[in-house]
C-alpha cells in the first residue's frame, strides 16, 4: 500500500502546504481534490514542475490567525500528485497520494500566494516501509463496527470492494472517508503507527454508533 521506493534523502524538505479542514491524507492513501482557487492553482503548476509534492495540514482552531492564514496543526502528510486532469472551465482534478508525515519546523516564505513550510521527516520514516499484520484484533470486530456505524448514519457501504481490501488499506481508507470531526482526524493522523491507528479508528466507530440513543450523563 505504502511507497518502499521512496528514499527519505530523496524527499523535499521545503514543500507548499494546502490547509484544509476535514481534509486527511494518509500515507499510502489517495485523496481526490478539485483545485480551483488561482492560488493553489499555481501551487498545483508549480508542484507539477518540482516532483509533484505537496503538502496536506489542517488548521488547528485553537491557534491565532497569523499573517500567512490560519494557525496550522503541527504534524501534516507529505503527497505526490498522482494522477491530473484540467478542466474546461479551468479547474484542475488531482489525486494526491500519501507518502511520509512531516512535522513542521518554520513556515517560510509564501510563494504565488500559497503557503510553504520547511519540514522534518526523519521522525516519520517507518511510514516509507509497507506495514503488515497490523490490525490488533480480528478483522471482523473491525467490520462490524463499521455496519453499526453505517447503520446510524443511514449510509450504504460497497462491502465487496471492503472485503477485498488488504488490513492496511481498509484502516488508512475509513479514516480517510469517514466524516470524523477535524480533531478526531487529527488524532488517527498523529497516531503511532497503523495498529494504533486502527485502534483510534475502532473507538471513533464505536463512539459515532452510538448516535442520539446514547445514554445522558448523570449528575
């Protein structure tokens, strides 16, 4: 699922960033954006040019509105543009796939408009190899949590597509689909590795079944 290929030397550690709330990528994940604001169109350009990284962070609400935008989450995911297609009415329709998080050191300066960090990666390197075995339970307790969790939405699944999916895949694409709150976003992408992120995920399935019908907090 992951890319082995890639070599941390090889990585950019100065790269745009596109601050998007809800917004999760993953790495190994694939998330589809329509790019239509003239700035990250030219990040998009100029992306394009330089070995097609990008950055993916969301903005922490906590933090002050500085001079570049809104205050940005520490910790975001490292993406190559995968697959591109423009168009007629200007717009640009990409993939972007998730490669190695990246803590963020310093913002430096913008560039047409778009913002740009410079970023530690080191710290994040075992999300270069191909992860295996990492679901701390039985698939099937996994499974379901997800059809309550569907169940209280009202939302339909293409279980056939699920059961064809490898471990990894599942976890990094329901936390990537699921609409989680920003911060429970934030915590699956900040979590230790895949099998404490399908922990994470499990517990957020769990919690979000529960709906309405859960029970009121005594005083």
């Amino acid at each position: 699922m992951n890319a082995p290929h890639f070599k941390l030397d090889d990585l950019p550690e100065q790269f745009p960033v596109f601050p998007l709330g809800g917004a999760l990528l993953l790495p190994g994940g694939h998330l589809p954006l329509n790019i239509f604001e003239p700035r990250y169109l030219a990040m998009v350009d100029d992306a394009l040019g330089q070995g097609r990284y990008f950055g993916m962070v969301q903005p922490d609400k906590r933090l002050a509105r500085g001079e570049t935008g809104p205050g940005l989450y520490r910790i975001g995911c490292l993406g190559r543009i995968t697959s591109f297609a423009e168009t007629d009415d200007g717009r640009y329709l990409i993939t972007l796939t998730g490669i190695i998080r990246f803590t963020i050191a310093e913002e430096v300066e913008m560039q047409r408009g778009y913002r740009r960090v410079a970023a530690g990666l080191a710290g994040f390197a075992a999300d270069l190899r191909s992860p295996a075995g990492i679901l701390p339970f039985p698939r099937q307790i996994l499974l379901d949590s997800l059809r309550r969790y569907f169940a209280t939405a009202g939302a339909e699944a293409n279980w056939d597509a699920i059961a064809d999916m490898a471990d990894p895949a599942l976890v990094t694409s329901l936390c990537m689909a699921c609409p989680f709150s920003t911060e429970e976003k934030q915590a699956l992408l900040e979590a230790r590795d895949l099998t404490a992120r399908a922990q994470a995920l499990h517990a957020l399935l769990e919690i979000d079944s529960l709906g309405d019908d859960s029970p009121e907090p005594q005083a």
